[in-house]
C-alpha cells in the first residue's frame, strides 16, 4: 500500500507546533509527510527545514487544496482557530489528528461534528494518556471488582500560576477525559468558580490566554453525577501544587483505590485497602505496568511515544473506516464537562449534561 500522506499545520507565536505533534510522524512507518502551512514566515521556514519537507505555505486552505494530504495535523495549541481549521480540512474529506482541547465552545463543537459526519473524516484528539498502554490493565481491574464498587473519581489540575479556569481548560480536559474513560458520561455538574475566595462576578471575567475567549476565576470546585451512583470531583487553586503536583486522577472504590497521572506511561498505582487510608491500615502502594499489577514494565517511553500511539490508532480507524480512540466525539465530551462547570456557577446551581447552552456561559453573565 502506498503510504499515507500526512501535511501539519502550525502557528508560529500562536500556539506553534503542540507538543511534539509535528515531530511525531517522522516516526510512524508507511507515513509521508508531504507539506507544512504557517501564517508566519520565519516560522514556516524554520517548520519546513525541521520536517524535512519541501513544500511550505503561508496559507493552510492553499497547502489542502493543493496538496489534497490525507491527513492533517492541527497543532496549535492556541484554540481560537480550531472551528475554522477542522471544518476545512473535513469539508475536503481529510482526516485529522488535533492538539487538544478540541475548541472554545459547544456550538463550536456541534459545527466540528457536523462537519466531519458530512464527508465522514475521522478526528483523533491528543489527550495521549487514553492511548497508554497502562490503561488496559486498569479496565481489567476495574472490570474484575479489585477496587470493589467505584463510589468516586477525584481529579485535580496542576495548580500552577495557570490554576482555576485556566489549568480547567489548559490541563483539566486530560482529566476530564480520563474520568469519562473509566467512569462514564456524566449526567448533571454542580460548580463553582472563585476568585480570591469569593463567586466569580462580570467583573472578574477576561480574554483568557491561548485564544480561549472569556476566562474567570483562581479557583475551581466541581462534581459530576456520574452511572451507577458514583461522584466525580474535579478541582483546582491557584499555586498551590508545591513541589509534588497533584495532577492526576484517583478512582476510589468500596476495596480500594486506583490512581493514575497522565502521559504515554503514567505513574499507575493500586491500594488495596477500603479504608482509603494506609497510613492507618498499613497498605501498601503497589504500581501497575502494562503487564499488569506488581510486573516489569516491558515498554520504553520516549517523547513521542503517545502522540505516535495516538496516530496508530487514527491510521489503522482510517484503514478499518470506523471512529477513533478519542474521537471528536470524546473531545466535545470533554469541552462539555468544563463548560459545564462555568455553566452552573452562572446559573448558581446543578445543571444537567447534555448541556443546553452551547455557547461560553461566561460570555452569558
């Protein structure tokens, strides 16, 4: 089979490259990186000489009708173009792995899907830790009872200068992402959002950074009802992650916990006591590999081992015409759990997911 022909799309000083998205696909066998596009000009110089590639254009929508690539890759990690970029390579039938989050809002959302059931291209989202090799052996413990019943999710964003709305959406949709990959879909999101320890107001409302439109709040509190009876908590403080982040999601169940970081090969650990407290019970931490708990890990990880497990996965959808693991699908889903949260501190209360609003409720108040 001739290799597939893959093209980037990256934004100089507004969002550039993503992380590690453009190196990725020198990498993957039967790829042919064909042509890069880059609005800015001593950028796409410098994007076209490390690709290796000869053809460079100033303007994407030129680079997709003249190359007619099977594959794009949108890097940025600035959102505000986003829409724009996915609707145009899907309207030409092209099929697309994304730097994450997938957009600004759900009626942005609805127009990407929209566009991608048309001419069926398929849309990979780079949350890579839901391509770890590490999660199957988490599913199979879950699925085996070795946590017991699952009674809550805890995540938490890095809690750097970014934390509250800003490490929500920057960080937040990998965790998001994670607590519908284990606990699945949410029904309903209690929040709210503060600013110095207070309820966001108007006032407190600003351009977010990235092309994230309106932004607000240093502080995040949120749960979600999620199947089953279980409860999803989400949390974020402004600098408040010290030398030791809590960014990672804890599955806690009525025998043990389950707790897993984020990347290619995440810290996976296990705790076998009901109690949730081994300074009291004497458990002990046990670490769970891809083979498995308590085994070696065979694997090697490397800076592009989870976009490149992510890629797979887009290729062999393609070669099978089915979605892909994290799919736009699992990416709206995870733009609605945060905008959810800015939803119900708007509407001072529960709100229930789907959600109604679709546009930015923080542009609403």
């Amino acid at each position: 089979m001739a290799n597939v022909r893959v093209a980037v799309i990256g934004r100089t000083g507004r969002g550039d490259y993503g992380h590690g998205l453009d190196d990725v696909w020198g990498t993957v066998e039967g790829v042919e990186l064909v042509a890069v596009a880059d609005d800015n000009k001593t950028g796409l110089a410098a994007a076209a000489k490390k690709l290796k590639v000869d053809k460079a254009f100033a303007d994407y929508r030129q680079m997709l009708d003249e190359v007619k690539p099977e594959v794009v890759c949108i890097a940025p990690r600035w959102v505000d173009q986003h829409r724009e970029v996915v609707v145009e390579a899907a309207q030409r039938g092209i099929h697309m792995y994304l730097e994450k989050p997938l957009c600004r809002t759900l009626a942005e959302a609805d127009a990407m899907v929209a566009a991608c059931e048309a001419t069926h291209a398929k849309l990979a989202i780079a949350h890579t830790t839901r391509y770890s090799p590490r999660i199957a052996p988490m599913k199979e413990m879950l699925a085996s009872g070795k946590i017991g019943r699952i009674l809550e999710l805890r995540g938490r964003g890095k809690e750097d200068t970014r934390g509250g709305g800003e490490d929500l959406w920057v960080l937040g949709t990998h965790i998001m992402d994670l607590i519908r990959l284990f606990g699945g879909d949410p029904t309903w999101c209690f929040a709210q959002v503060t600013k110095d320890g207070q309820p966001i107001t108007k006032a407190d409302v600003a351009e977010g950074n990235e092309g994230y439109g309106p932004l607000a709040g240093d502080g995040i509190t949120a749960m979600y009802g999620m199947p089953k009876g279980a409860t999803a908590y989400f949390g974020s403080q402004r600098a408040t992650s010290g030398k030791r982040p809590r960014f990672a999601l804890q599955i806690l169940g009525s025998d043990g916990i389950l707790e897993i970081t984020t990347g290619y090969l995440p810290s996976v650990k296990y705790l076998a006591d009901p109690s949730w407290s081994p300074g009291q019970s004497g458990a002990k931490w046990e670490a769970v590999s891809s083979a498995g708990l308590g085994k070696k890990e065979p694997l090697v990880d490397d800076k592009n081992a989870g976009n490149r497990a992510a890629v797979l996965e887009l290729l062999k959808a393609i070669r099978e015409n089915r979605q892909p693991e994290g799919s736009i699908y699992d990416a709206r889903a995870a733009v609605e759990m945060v905008a959810a949260v800015f939803e119900s501190q708007r509407v001072g209360g529960p709100v229930a997911l789907p959600l109604k609003t679709r546009e930015n409720p923080l542009s609403l108040l």
